[in-house]
C-alpha cells in the first residue's frame, strides 16, 4: 500500500522514481565503499598500532575478507535479490556489516578480527558494485549508463568523505569513537532510505527517453529468451575479454588502495595520507563523471582501455616518486580511473549480453572480480616484506594494468570495432 502511494506521489510530482533509486544506491555505495573497500587499509593500520600485528598477517586478513564477499556474489546474492527484493537483502546486509565493524573495536586475538571480517564480507557482497548494478539497472535502459556511472560515484565519494574523516576522527578520539560514529551514521541514514526507497519497478513505469521502446522490449523479450548456460558463457571469448581485464586491473587497484595508508605514511605523515586517499577519490569522482556523459556515445572497451592507461601512468609516477608532490600527482592519475573500473564491467555486460541474463552474468563478472583481487592486498604484503619497499610491487601493478589494457581493446582491435552485439534495445 505504502508503495502504491509512492508512486501515485512521485507521478503526480513529475519525477521518476528511479532517479530516487539511483540517490538510494548512491548513499548505499558511499557506506558500502567508504567502510567496506576504503576502510581496510585504514583498519589494517590501526590494528597494527593496537595490537602489533604485522602488515602481512593482517593483509592475509583482508584477501579472506574478500574472497569471502566474492563467494557470496559467486553462490548467492543475486537470487537473494530475486527472491526477497533489495530491501531484505540490503537491511541484512546493512546488520551485519555494522555487527562486523563493531567486532573490531573489541577484537584482541587474531582469530577474532577474522571472524569480524567475514561478518563485513556479507555487508560488502550486498553494497558492492554488483549489487549497485542490479538496483539501478532495471529502472533504465538508454540512461543506464549514465545512472550507474553517478550512483557509484557514491563509491568514490566514501573515499572523499570517510576515509579522511575516519583516518582523523581516530587521530583525534581514538578507533572505538571513530568506528562507532561511522556505524551510528550509516544505520540512522541507510536503513530509512532503504525501506522507503527500494521497491520493485511497476511494469506501468518508465525513464521518459525509453518510453517510445518500452512496447518493442516486450516484443523482443521472447526471441532474447535463450536459456543461461553457465559454462557456456564462462568460456565465451566476451565473457573473457571482459572479466579477465577487470578482474586484473582491480587486482592492482585493490591492492593499491589497501597499503596506500603504509606506503605514503612514512612520507607525507598519516594525516596526510588520509588526505591523499581523500584526494585520489576525489579524482575517481571526476573521473566517472566525465566518462559517464561519453560512455553511451562511444566504444566502451576502448574508454576502458584508456582508463586503464590512465591508471598505469598513475603507478609509474607513484613507483618512481621521490617528493610529496610526485606523490600527490601519482595518486591523482590512478584515481582518475580507478572509479570507472567498478561501472564500466556492468556497463560492457549490458552493452554485449541479452538483457534478462545481465543480473547473472554482472554478478559472475564482479564475483570473478573479488576472488582476483582478493590477493592484491598480499601480493603488495609480501612484495614489500621481501624488499622492504613498495616500488617493486608498486611495478608489478603498472604490468598487470598493461596486460588487461591489451586485452580489453583486442576484440575492437583485431575485429575491427565489429563485434556481435546481443542488446536488448
């Protein structure tokens, strides 16, 4: 009922409703990111100054955490989603990702922040990218593109936001206070947001621009009706040429961002770093902004693989830096793409996969994803207690960007931009 009189509010008012989906799934995103993709390398540090674990042991900690959120993706979050709704999904997954950051106030044995890690590892499948994707998707078509791009840039603006003020608010008052407002704010925001926003699309509702289509979708729907076969689609040379690159650049990325505290600290000072990582979100924001209004109009492999340009440029300067202001404009280059690199996988799966099987196949992609990045934080771990620095690990990251630059552009390159399309529009 409460539904029924939303939507009577929101066509009475001119505005679409999906638009409030895209501003849920952005705040979503901004704690989802902020605490859950942001938050470990800031967790890492101040655990270490707690407790005295090493930076390996507690990177160790960090690859569990996400090869746990890349099962759940793998094995379960998106039925969840069919069969209970987004509202379900994400108020469980809003509990335990609270549950699980206040586990790592009180945490004393290693053991423990394990187990708060993988109460997080719920929270993170249900607030990550996959799921940002399945919430907005099914609300546009044309301005898919662009509505996935400006809600996760509430992924970026987590780390605008939280991280710098978490990294001070735990300089100032200290880890419990810090983490508990942070846990406050995200319950007293999200939960009411969810619960008034996240409903089911009514078959009668529409993005304006896709109304002169809504019929011909109908009408295609049963031809497109192929069924999903799993290993089919595992082996396709699109699938590949997708997950594969992304599954490499976020490899990298995701290991940056874990250590990004550690390597600038000694530097620039911890307070700083906290800026630096405020200032490297801040360029995803600008980022994704920009490709969103071109992402629709061109070859998005292509923008992909300049993306990934970008952010091998970005880690060469960070390799070879000697000054807080190389540093600075290292971390700007890499976050200039790092934003694109958790929308555009959603974004080439829409453009090169049947419409009723993109839910599956972005939560593949991501699941893929997160199992491959789930080793960046000790594949930079271990570098760094080998050598006692990052740059080799920081060199290792500028490779691997290369190698999935080079294949994500291979099917335009080598087929000539033509590559068989499956739209659903």
């Amino acid at each position: 009922m409460d539904d029924r009189v939303a939507i009577e509010r929101s066509r009475e008012s001119g505005l679409y409703h999906g638009w409030l989906v895209v501003a849920a799934a952005f705040l979503i995103a901004l704690f989802g990111f902020g605490l859950g993709f942001y938050g470990p390398g800031l967790y890492l540090v101040a655990l270490k100054a707690r407790h005295g674990w090493s930076i390996a042991e507690l990177s160790s900690v960090i690859t569990t955490y996400y090869v746990l959120g890349a099962s759940f993706l793998f094995f379960g979050v998106r039925s969840l989603f069919e069969l209970y709704g987004a509202r379900k999904v994400l108020i469980a997954g809003i509990v335990a990702m609270s549950i699980g950051l206040a586990l790592l106030i009180w945490v004393s044995r290693l053991w423990q922040v394990y187990a708060a890690f993988a109460l997080m590892s719920v929270g993170w499948a249900t607030m990550s990218g996959a799921a940002i994707n399945i919430i907005v998707a099914p609300w546009f078509e044309r301005r898919r593109g662009l509505t996935v791009s400006w809600a996760l840039n509430g992924a970026s603006a987590g780390g605008v936001i939280i991280a710098p003020a978490l990294t001070f608010l735990t300089t100032r008052y200290g880890f419990e206070l810090a983490l508990g407002a942070f846990i406050g704010s995200m319950l007293a925001i999200l939960m009411p947001v969810v619960i008034l926003v996240l409903r089911p699309r009514r078959a009668d509702e529409c993005d304006p621009p896709d109304s002169d289509v809504a019929e011909s979708l109908v009408a295609a729907s049963p031809a497109e009706a192929e069924p999903f076969r799993l290993a089919s689609i595992l082996c396709s040379v699109r699938f590949i040429s997708i997950s594969v690159p992304f599954a490499l650049g976020l490899t990298a990325q995701v290991g940056f961002f874990t250590h990004q505290m550690a390597f600038l600290s000694p530097t620039i000072g911890t307070v700083a770093a906290g800026c630096s990582v405020s200032l490297t979100t801040f360029a995803a924001v600008v980022g994704r902004i920009v490709v969103s209004f071109i992402v629709d109009r061109y070859d998005r492999r292509m923008i992909t693989a300049l993306n990934f340009i970008v952010q091998m440029l970005g880690m060469a300067v960070l390799a070879m830096a000697a000054t807080p202001m190389l540093l600075y404009l290292g971390c700007v280059l890499f976050g200039l793409g790092s934003g694109n690199l958790t929308s555009l996988s959603g974004l080439l799966v829409q453009r090169e996969f049947s419409k009723q099987h993109f839910a599956r196949i972005v939560s593949l992609v991501v699941a893929i994803n997160q199992f491959s990045f789930a080793f960046g934080p000790t594949l930079l771990g271990e570098a760094e207690a080998a050598k006692g620095s990052y740059q080799l690990g920081l060199l290792v990251c500028l490779s691997v960007e290369a190698v999935a630059a080079v294949i994500i552009a291979a099917p335009v390159v080598v087929g000539g931009g033509q590559r068989r399309r499956v739209r659903a529009i």
